[in-house]
C-alpha cells in the first residue's frame, strides 16, 4: 500500500482507454496559461482547450515570478506559444493573507519560513496588473506578443476580462 495506490489504479485504466497520441510537445494554439494552483480550476474545460493546445503554469496565485518568465522564455521560443493568459481566480487563499501572516502560521506549526516570498495578494486588480506588465515589459519576450489577463470566477465559471 502506498499513498498513491488509487492514482496507480486509475492511471492503469486511463492507459488501457490510451490510443496513443500523436501531439507533440508544442502548444497547438499557441497559448500558455498562467493560473493558480487552486483544485476548483479546470483550465483546459473551462477555456475550451484539450490536452496539447497550451501550457499550462500554476502557482499560488498565479503570480508571474522568476520562474514562470524563465518557462514562458522556454514556452514561446521552443514550444510554439504566441499569446499568454494570466488567469487568477476569486476565492483565491492568496488574497486573504500577506506574507507575515503565512510566516506566523508556518511558525506556529513550528516552521521558519521567513526564507521565503509568497507572493500573496493584498490587491488582486493590482496584483494582475503588475504581474502583465512585467510579461510585457520583460526584454526576453517579443514586443507586441499578445498578453492577456482575466479573473475567473470559482463560483460562475465565468472568466472576467480585465484590461491592461
Ligand atoms: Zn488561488
């Protein structure tokens, strides 16, 4: 027995159903997708995608850190994409804490995690935009790439667009 038994199970009749496939790695609708880590979220259902049309990046938050600039890099210059989503969500834990607060958790679970930046969000309007800006204005991505930014609704399934 293991902690993952029922994911072994599943993935055995996921891959009897299997017929192979013949996508490559490249995103098919030149889309990457910055979204949070957050379990409500269906990025492909709820944007009308399937497996093999865009990236998918999730964090907490869907914030635009170092590493999602250093993936997008990989994304658009390797693996097709053209045009990036940042989606984050309401409802998102994100928002409802700042660092100190998550460090002061940590802390009373006996953690230190003052190491750390968590990228919470006091403000997400503020947040989404600041987080655009910095695709757009990144030197290591092409001027004028299409970058898009909405908020999906957890409790409507419905994505609001919001403007740069
Ligand atoms: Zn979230």
């Amino acid at each position: 027995m293991s902690a993952f038994d029922d994911l072994i199970a599943a993935n055995a009749q996921y891959a009897a159903a299997f017929h192979g496939s013949g996508l490559t790695g490249r995103a098919a609708r030149g889309l990457a997708v910055v979204t949070c880590m957050d379990s409500r979220i269906d990025p492909l259902g709820l944007l009308g995608l399937a497996p093999g049309d865009a990236k998918i990046l999730r964090n907490a938050g869907a914030r635009v850190t170092d590493d999602v600039l250093r993936t997008l890099v990989l994304a658009v210059y390797l693996l097709g994409v053209e045009r990036v989503l940042v989606m984050p969500h309401t409802d998102c834990g994100m928002t409802k804490v700042n660092d100190s607060d998550v460090h002061d958790l940590t802390k009373a679970q006996g953690v230190d995690t003052r190491s750390l930046e968590f990228h919470t969000v006091p403000d997400q309007n503020a947040a989404l935009r600041h987080d655009l800006t910095r695709i757009k204005t990144t030197p290591f991505l092409p001027a004028g790439m299409p970058i898009g930014g909405a908020i999906y609704d957890v409790h409507t399934g419905k994505l609001l667009p919001v403007a740069l």
